[in-house]
C-alpha cells in the first residue's frame, strides 16, 4: 500500500507537467505545468520508484543511486514541443533521514514571451533533497532545484518545495507546496525590439550615441522576462481494497509574469505584471493489477481566472522490472471551454495590446493567460500531452 501512495505524487506532478492549460500557466512550465512543473519530472520518476522500493525492502540500503529518461510532448494550450530529460540522483538513507543530492539535463524545453510567441531552452538542473522520518507513518520533506541555461541563452530558476506524507494503510495524506522564480531571456523579443530603439534628437552624434546606449541598457534590463509561482496541492488516497486506491487530489497555481513582450515603452517603470491563477481538482483509480504492472487512470477538472474551464483524462502504465526498472507511459486529453469572444471585441483588444505604448493606455490584455496561443482566445480547443519514463534504481 505504501508503494501505490508513493506514486501518487508521481502522477499529480505528471499531470500538471502535461496539463498546461489545467494546472499551470502553460508554456514556461511545459507549460506550467508545466508543468507538477517540468523541472521536478524526475523528481516524480524518484518518488514513483526509488523511494518507494526502498522503503518496501525489509534491509533498506544506506546508499542508493537511481537515474532514468523522461521524455514528455504536449500540444494545444502551446505550440507542439517536445522536450526531453535525463537525471541522475544518489541518496544516504537510514531509518529516520534521507539525503538526495541529484542532475537533470532538458533539452528544448518551451518558454514564452508572454505574448503568444515561444522558443527553447537548454538547461542543467541540480537538485538536493531531504526527507525526515519521524515516525513510520510519517514522512516530511523538501528540496530546492536551481537550473541554469547554457551561455547562449540566460534562463535561471530557483525552486524550492516541501511537504508531508501521512501514510495510515487504509488512508493516506499528503500536501505539497512549491515556489518558483524564473527570470531568462527572450531572444526573438532582443532581436526584433532592439530594431525599434532610436538615437537621442540631439544635434550632437555623440551625445546621440550615449543615449541610445543608455536606452539600450534599460531596455535589457526591462526585456527579462520574471515569473514567480505558487502551488499548493493537498491529496487524499482511500485503499478500498488491498491493491487499489481511491485516489484525490486539488491543485492551486498562481503566477505573476512579469515584463511580458507588448510593444511598451523603452524607458523606465513601464514595467507589466500578468496574473494568471487556477483551480483545479482530480478523482482517479491507482491500482496494482500484479506485481509487475501499475495502472491509473483519472478524471480531472478546473477553471483558471480568464475564465476558461478544462475537462481533461488520464491513463498512465508502469511497468516494474524486477525492482530495479520501471517504465511508464502517459497520455492526458484536455478540453478547453472558453468564453465566446466577439470578433470586433478581439481586434480592438489585439490593437490596444500591440499599439499603445504606455502601461495606462493598454487597459485590459487580450491574454490574460500569458502562455496560451493567441489563436485559441475565445476558442474551445484540445490539449493533448503524451509523456515517458524509463528509470532504474539500486
């Protein structure tokens, strides 16, 4: 039973990870989502397997190592991407405590500019963790991922999460909390604005010159994007039987993207501040069919404040080799209910959002999500995401 409640994270942060439109903001976080962020997907795998084995053994080893591929595709909320991800952690464990210290490779990984264009980054994550057993009913725990982009391209995140674990046979509970700050640069945003900074007017080319320079610095300054995210999600798992659980799980997001991409102003405290918050609730199965294979499948529901509503599935299938192996595939259709739009109401937010060049004068954003494609505004449309794992342990 402990094994099949220590999945359970591994499937909410799987969820998020490819429900951008339902869990998170979308596109930063594949797309939060990402991502129950992208960054902690091989977290997920290690909860799912490692920690889980180790704590069924009746001699749990002192040192551990365990690593994997986790591969995830997801289209709809933003354009198609597909990302992919290798990690490698090594823990020190005894009755009561337990060390992880853990790398993380991604390769295209989807960011926005807030404004309905996307890009991709590379990045290499760390991790270091720690888990506190103060009963065996009990577990408590944190860790904090940094990641960092390759010098072609500024990406910085830190995040730090934790909660807890009360695990009863017939009833289990858990909270998890996170918190994130993201800060990188949009290169197409560099490219394309960089064109529309002038020279000083005066009749002086020298003084011209500083202070297009002077303009050029402040707008570097203002052009990188920043994020920070919240999520609060509390699960419930009632073992009806033996080998199944009854499984519940609600998740809040809030994000605050600020300096999103929207034509303003190159100089000072022009500065833009989108938020975007979600609720969303999940019921599902997790059963142990037989030794060797794990299956769960759930519904799910939310509603976020630009008032779109999702209604979204999810199967998902482990395959455990021997203890030291699990492979598992994922597949999650969102639908996406979203407020009728009129034609003329959208142009003119479009052209206020893209025109105006001071923060008093743009009014009402035509996304209020930051990650969504602007084709989608008004639109009912499907998310689909598809994701894998292939992990071992010792």
């Amino acid at each position: 039973m402990k094994k099949l409640f220590h999945e359970l994270p591994a499937l909410a942060i799987t969820m998020t990870l490819l429900l951008p439109g339902l869990f998170l903001q979308g596109t930063v976080h594949a797309f939060p989502a990402d991502a129950k962020k992208a960054e902690q997907a091989g977290d997920a795998a290690e909860k799912g397997s490692a920690e889980s084995g180790e704590r069924d053994e009746a001699k749990p080893r002192i040192f551990g190592i365990d690593g994997g591929y986790n591969g995830s595709y997801a289209e709809g909320t933003s354009p198609k991407n597909f990302y992919s991800q290798p990690y490698l952690n090594i823990s020190l464990k005894n009755k009561y405590i337990k060390f992880t210290a853990g790398i993380s490779r991604f390769w295209d990984f989807q960011i926005s500019n807030g404004a309905g264009a996307y890009e991709t980054v590379n990045f290499t994550q760390p991790k270091l963790a720690l888990s506190v057993y103060p009963h065996d009913v009990i577990e408590i725990y944190g860790s904090y991922l940094y990641s960092a982009g390759d010098k072609t391209h500024y990406y910085r995140v830190h995040d730090w999460s934790g909660g807890f674990f009360l695990d009863f046979e017939v009833v289990s509970l858990g909270f998890t909390g996170d918190y994130k700050k993201t800060e990188y640069v949009f290169k197409s945003d560099d490219r394309s604005d960089y064109l529309s900074i002038t020279p000083g007017g005066t009749a002086n080319p020298y003084i011209n010159n500083l202070i297009m320079m002077a303009r050029y610095k402040n707008f570097k300054i203002q052009n990188i994007k920043h994020l920070e995210d919240y999520t609060l999600t509390p699960a419930f798992s009632w073992f009806f039987i033996e080998s199944t659980s009854l499984d519940l799980a609600y998740d809040y997001m809030y994000s605050d993207f600020n300096n999103p991409y929207s034509f303003k102003s190159i100089y000072p405290k022009q500065n833009e501040h989108i938020i975007f918050y979600s609720h969303s609730g999940k019921i599902g199965i997790t059963s142990e069919t037989c030794e060797y294979f794990t299956l769960m499948a759930a519904f799910s529901s939310g509603w976020s404040n630009d008032d779109v509503i999702t209604v979204g599935g999810e199967i998902e299938g482990i395959i455990n080799l021997f203890d030291y192996a699990n492979i598992s595939i994922t597949y999650a259709p969102v639908y996406n209910i979203s407020p009728k739009m009129d034609p003329l109401t959208r142009k003119f937010y479009e052209y206020r959002s893209y025109v105006s060049l001071f923060k008093a004068l743009r009014g009402r954003r035509l996304n209020i999500n930051p990650f969504m494609q602007l084709k989608n505004i008004g639109k009912n449309f499907w998310s689909h995401g598809v994701s894998f794992n292939v992990s071992f342990r010792y």
